[in-house]
C-alpha cells in the first residue's frame, strides 16, 4: 500500500450548472411554470448589503407576481438560452477537456404541474439531445433531479414539501428520467443542497414560510419527505440499473469555533453536526440520535410514519456530494443560530478575505471538510460545486482577465489535492457555472462564476456572445495536465 500522489487518472473535472439558472424558455417545449420562474430581481444593493443569500417568495409576492408579471424582472425565466444554444456551450465545455458535466433537469419541463400521469415527450426529448451532445465528447452528466424548482402548481396546491403528497410524485418523476436517461447517464444527485431548507424554504422545498406556523419545524418536516422522496429514487435507479452512482448533496460550510473556549468548541461542533444530519441520514439511512435530542430542544414534532425507517434503510446513497464556497464562525451566546451552515453569522473570521458579495474565501476550509466527510462516511466525495463570484469587466478587444478567479480556484483545487494525498477518495470537481449563468440568491447576471462570460445584462440586454476569459485557457491547461498545473 502506498499513499495517494495525487488525483486518480479517471478524475471527473467538469463544471456544474442549474436548469433554472440557464435554460431560459420557460413556457417553451410545454414546460409548466416553475418556483424559480417567481424568483423576481430585487435590487441586492437596496438592502445595503450584496450578500443576501436569497429572496424568498411569500404567498402575497406569488399572488402579485401571477397577476402582474409585466412589472417585474424574473432572470430565471430567460437564463442565457441554453436551451436553444446548449451545442455551442457543451462544445465549449469539451474544448476546455471537460470529463464530466452537472446539470439538473427541471421537473416542470417532465411533468408541467407534476400532476401529470404521462410525461411530456418534448421534455424529455430536449434532455436527450443534451445527452447526445455530451456523448459526442466523451463528457459524463452528472445529473441533479432537483435542483431548487419543481412545479409552481405543488406549491400553490399542497405548499410543497411541507406535504407528504410530494413523496410519490417526485418518486413518479425520478423513475420516469431515470428509466428514460439509463443508458445515458450514469452519475445522479437527488437533491440540490437539502440542508439549504432550514435557510431558505422557498428555493429548497416550494414552501410559502408565511402559510406555516413554525418555519423550522417546516423545513424539517420538507427535509423528512424529501428524505423519503430521495431514497426512493436510489431504490429506483438500482432496480433500473444497477451500475448507476446515485449520490446526495449539502452545501458544507465548515463551522470554525471562535475560539478554544470549549463552549465555543462545543457550539461549532453542534452547528456542524446540523449540517451532518443530511448526509447522516442519506448516508447511513437512519435518523441519528442527536436529532431528536435538537427537536426535543425546539419543539420540532415531525411526521414520521412507521414504513419511513424501511424506506430510508433501502434508499443508501452510493456517493456524498457537497459544495463548497465558505466556512463560518460559531460562538456559544445566547442567540447562536439554530441553523446549520448559517449564512448570517454574527462573527466575521478575521484571517479571511471576503468576496464581492461577502462570502468569506477558505480554500483550507475545503480540505477539513474533504478530510472530516470522508472519516465520517469513508464514501467518494465529489465537489460538485465551488466558485467565485465576481464582477467581470469586458475589455474592448472582447477579453475578460480574471486573474482573481483562477487565483481561487487553484488554491481551492491545490487544497483538495492534498486532501486526496491525505486520503480522501475524490471522484471528480465541477466548479459552479462554468458558464456564466443566473445567480441563484439574487437573480443576478452580474454575479459571475464561469470560464465563459456571457454578454448579458441583468435586465437581460445584450448578444448573448459567449465569450472565453482567460480562467478559459487556465482550467483547459489544469484538466489536461489532471490538476497538476495549476
Ligand atoms: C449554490 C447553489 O448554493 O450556490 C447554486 O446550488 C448557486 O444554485 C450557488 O448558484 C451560488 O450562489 P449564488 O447565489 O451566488 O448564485
């Protein structure tokens, strides 16, 4: 036996992306209307900070915002036209020596309302090509079925995954692509980020916070059935084929103590320990003690039916996916958040540097969560998402010099290097919108992630030209060389 020198030959290096954040389209092919096609643009700035992780969308915005669509903006809803421009972009991807590339398929796009017994045929043609197109180069998808969107309709009728109802609907739509995509995609994420429902109930789960007693008891009830929702598309994918990898996914922001006071010690450690829950229970496929003991604390009753232990025991995931952009600081007071991964922590870390939106920059950050994952769980770990946003400027002879990017980037991806040398079985890293997209939080072009710059606006002017920045040229020469040039 000897140890790792570094990443296996069969590494996948790709880039990640979202239905919702690129396709545009969105009453296109028959597609239904999404959650994500209510994500209106709100000024970011008006708040007076940048760093607003979301808006969420409560039950009166919905109402205004169906009746009188024309006096808002909905990036989400125009994308950068992958839909009809995704054989320039996938051609782009393999030009950079792409192995490997994540997308989500948008449920709305399958089943329009999710009512639906029979599928759209256009839906699902649409993905095909996209597939096709991948196999033309050799690329893998990787594909996330839920990717923060699903129906509008599930949430106008049952306020989305706060009910059950979810469960068999989302399992009806997970075996439909995965029985249509078997011979064409072999690497699938359930959920996007479930951890993400005690931040943000509307993005993570189609729950409307305001029609809900008691949000945190929400989240976790929408977690339970997405929980379930989960287990049974894994159960599927093995029934269809076996040789599937079928992984989950959190959004791991490493909870650093604020110090080496142990009651600080023990705050981060419980703070991580909420951010564990998710894997711990996809992973293993049981509740861990340690949760009941927190809902006991806060008063958190959830439905949990007997046939659920047997669902969550038959329903393991093969592999833990995570994205990775921050860690935060956890302290013992009286008003420590109740959340994991919290995005409003009070404290600042003082040896970070912050990005443009605030996020604090950790690439070691990156290599304790590799390395406390894989102890934890000893499954592959795949970082499906890790990046910076970042204002671009276009210079006159169409050139983006994004210096600071491939100087986070390569940090991060020299910190899991070492993490693999340590240990960690890693099976691939897809930075987050390889190609410019639509941020997420706040519905921004602006806040911009890719080797490829998009001539957007966030009002949604410009060309479209897709055009490579110089982080383009870099990460080609990182693939190729399998993260040695860095
Ligand atoms: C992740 C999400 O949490 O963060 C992505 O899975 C999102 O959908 C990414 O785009 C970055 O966040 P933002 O708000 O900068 O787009």
């Amino acid at each position: 036996m000897k140890a790792n020198q570094g990443f296996k030959p069969e590494f996948l290096w790709g880039g990640a992306t979202a239905a919702n954040q690129i396709e545009g389209a969105y009453l296109d092919g028959g597609k239904g209307l999404s959650t994500s096609d209510f994500a209106a643009y709100k000024d970011p700035y008006a708040k007076g900070k940048v760093n607003n992780f979301t808006f969420d969308v409560t039950s009166h915005e919905l109402q205004e915002y169906t009746n009188n669509s024309e006096k808002y903006l909905f990036p989400k809803r125009w994308g950068i036209d992958f839909y009809n421009r995704y054989k320039e972009d996938i051609a782009l991807f393999a030009e950079m020596g792409f192995k490997c590339f994540r997308l989500s398929i948008s449920w709305a796009r399958i089943f329009p309302t999710g009512l639906e017994q029979e599928p759209n045929e256009e839906g699902l043609s649409f993905y095909d090509a996209v597939f096709d197109e991948c196999a033309k180069y050799g690329i893998e998808p990787l594909v996330t079925m839920s990717h923060y969107e699903m129906p509008i309709e599930l949430t106008k009728k049952y306020n989305g995954w706060v009910s059950r109802k979810l469960i068999h609907l989302f399992e009806k739509y997970a075996r439909c692509i995965l029985e249509r995509y078997k011979n064409k995609v072999n690497y699938w994420i359930t959920f996007n980020e479930m951890n993400m429902n005690l931040n943000s109930l509307y993005t993570g789960a189609g729950v409307l916070e305001d029609l809900v007693d008691d949000s945190l008891q929400a989240a976790y009830q929408a977690s339970h059935n997405q929980f379930l929702a989960s287990a049974l598309a894994v159960k599927a994918a093995k029934e269809i084929n076996p040789q599937i990898q079928i992984g989950c996914m959190i959004n791991q922001i490493e909870a650093y103590a604020h110090t080496c006071k142990p009651e600080d010690q023990l705050q981060a450690v419980k703070s991580n320990q909420l951010n564990m829950f998710y894997p711990d229970v996809q992973a293993r496929g049981y509740y861990p003690t340690y949760i009941f003991n927190y809902f006991e604390e806060n008063n958190i009753q959830i439905e949990f039916k007997p046939e659920d232990e047997l669902i969550l025991k038959e329903g393991i995931v093969d592999f833990v996916a995570i994205s990775y952009y921050m860690s935060h600081v956890a302290e013992a007071r009286e008003d420590a958040s109740k959340l994991a991964g919290t995005f409003d922590s009070p404290i600042k870390n003082e040896f970070l540097e912050l990005s443009q939106w605030d996020w604090p920059i950790d690439p070691i950050g990156l290599r304790i969560s590799l390395i406390k994952l894989y102890d934890r769980f000893q499954k592959p770990l795949f970082v499906c998402e890790n990046g910076l946003g970042a204002k671009d400027v276009l210079t006159k002879e169409k050139k983006v010099h994004d210096d600071y990017r491939i100087d986070y980037l390569s940090k991060h991806i020299q910190q899991m290097k070492e993490a693999v040398k340590e240990g960690v079985d890693l099976m691939g890293y897809t930075p987050w919108g390889c190609i410019d997209l639509i941020s997420c939080g706040t519905s921004q072009m602006s806040k911009r992630y890719g080797f490829i710059y998009i001539d957007q606006n966030d009002e949604g002017n410009g060309s479209l030209e897709r055009i490579r920045k110089d982080s383009f040229y870099w990460y080609k020469d990182v693939i190729a060389s399998n993260g040695n040039t860095l």
